[in-house]
C-alpha cells in the first residue's frame, strides 16, 4: 500500500508475525553459500521464495521446514542430540557454514540439474527426430 498522501511513493508492507529475510541472509540462515540457494531457486528445488519488487525473499518458516526436510531425508534429528543450529553469536570467521546442509543441499542440486539435463537432451532429440523424419 503507498504511503498516505503520497501516491507514487514506495509501497510498505507488514506481515504480523512473519520474518521475511533477503536471499544473502537466508542462506546464512541454511548455513549454505548464497551461490547453492540462487541455484536452488533457479533449479526450484529449494525453498518458497516470495518476490517483492523483483527481489527474491524467503520466509523464516518456509526455510525452517526446507531445512527439517533436508535433515528428515537422511534421518538426522536437530534436536537431542549432537547436531544442532548454530545461533548467530556462536558464528566465528572460520565457520563457512553447516556442513550436512552444505552437502545436503549440493547433492540436491546435482540430482535436479542431472534430471533437466536428461529431460533436455531428449526433448531435443525428439525435435530433431521429429524435423528429419
């Protein structure tokens, strides 16, 4: 909704009780590089993405239940015992994210791009077929 009395100023929008965070802190949030949860979007196998003014935003429930998934799939539990989230002030410099997630969600991303590669290279040999023939 615009601001009141200004028409074509910029839109302001609340959502109650939702953390909305950007692309570079969700990925901080997974505990994976920006670069994995761009391709994941691209691939769209990561999580819900919400876009306001063209800048892809994600919710903190959507990336909570993505990363349970992501744990689920293998059968790790976050809670009870040694596994669990960092909080934020527990990050140090040398910490570069969480492991399992990071190669949890490489291995996603390796099984989606494998799947539209393989789709491709067959929709374009049925065109081809299809012009030859």
């Amino acid at each position: 909704m615009p601001l009141p009395g200004n028409d074509t100023g910029p839109a302001v929008l609340h959502f109650p009780r939702r953390t909305i965070l950007p692309a570079g802190e969700a990925s901080d949030y997974l505990g994976i590089r920006p670069r994995h949860l761009r391709a994941m979007r691209l691939l769209r196998c990561g999580p819900k993405t919400i876009t306001i003014n063209r800048e892809t935003l994600y919710t903190e429930e959507d990336l909570r239940s993505f990363r349970q998934g992501l744990l689920n799939m293998v059968g790790v539990t976050e809670n009870g015992g040694f596994y669990r989230e960092l909080k934020p002030g527990e990050r140090t410099a040398a910490t570069e994210g969480d492991p399992l997630i990071v190669l949890l969600s490489r291995h996603i991303i390796r099984r989606r791009a494998t799947l539209v590669g393989l789709w491709s290279m067959m929709a374009l040999g049925i065109g081809i077929d299809l012009i030859l023939f």
